[in-house]
C-alpha cells in the first residue's frame, strides 16, 4: 500500500521517538509536543444564529474563575487556564509514568464578525466547553424587505 508523505506527521514521529529516547535516559517522561501546544490554544467554534453569534471554546479542567471573557468593540478576548495539575504536595510524591494531559494559560482573540450587544452576552460553562450567546445589535441582524407592486399596477393586474 502506498501511504503519501506529510512532513507534519513524520515530525511528530521524530518528537514521539525523541520523547521515548529521553524518557528511558531519565526515568520521566514529558508531554509530547503536539500536546504541548494544543493547551495553548482552546479548539473553538464561532457560529450565526441569526439573533446572536455564539462561541463555543473547549476549556477542559477549568472553572468559572480561572477564565476571563471581554468584549472591545468588534474583538472578543478569552483568557484563562484549564488542563489537568497535580498539587504541589501530590506532585512531590508520584512517579510519572505517562503525562499528556497539559496544563496551562492561554489567550486567544477573536474578530467577531458582526456587531454585538455585549451588555446583553451570557457565558457558562458545561463538561469543559465554554459557551458564550452574544446577541447581535439590531442593526446587524437580517431584516426581510417585503416587496410590493405599485398600487395602480396592481389594480390593472386584478
């Protein structure tokens, strides 16, 4: 079978490999390199309703107060941490055999791409996913223009 080539995944094999090689020389092992950057950025989802965008972003371990929300004109800012820690005390005592999940802050920045009302956004978060519902300004929602024949041509067409 013949496989095509991506340099991505053959430089994940290298960093995989180089992770083994480092773990069996100091007895530990550290997160790989693709988990180490997926922590710092939060997969997220931006969609349209029609009434208000929403922004779902996945924040997997964080709680209401490790994250902050703010909106500037037409940006919305997320910043917070989530992932996975030991306390430090448990930490002092555990011996590593596997860790990947990360842990960490992040910040990530959004151009939203109509105008919102931001006195009136909502956030929660469930299972790991923030939610945020930023009902869009009257003058950014759709409004349906009915169209209309002129008076005397409808009469001529009755």
């Amino acid at each position: 079978m013949v496989e095509r080539w991506s340099p991505i995944a053959e430089f994940e094999r290298l960093w995989s490999e180089m992770d083994r090689l480092v773990s069996e020389a100091f007895g530990r092992t550290t997160r790989p390199f693709f988990a180490r950057a997926l922590t710092a950025r939060p997969a997220i989802d931006l969609f349209d309703t029609g009434e208000a965008l929403v922004v779902r972003a996945a924040v997997p371990g964080a709680k209401p107060e490790d994250l902050e929300v703010s909106i500037e004109q037409n940006t919305l800012t997320i910043r917070g941490r989530c992932g996975s820690m030991l306390d430090e005390e448990t930490a002092k005592h555990v011996t590593w055999y596997r860790r990947e999940l990360g842990y960490g802050e992040f910040s990530e920045t959004l151009t939203l791409p109509a105008p919102v009302d931001a006195d009136a956004a909502q956030a929660h978060i469930e299972h790991g996913i923030l939610t945020l519902t930023l009902p869009k300004t009257s003058e950014a929602r759709v409004k349906r223009i009915p169209v209309q024949q002129p008076t005397a041509l409808a009469a001529a067409v009755n």
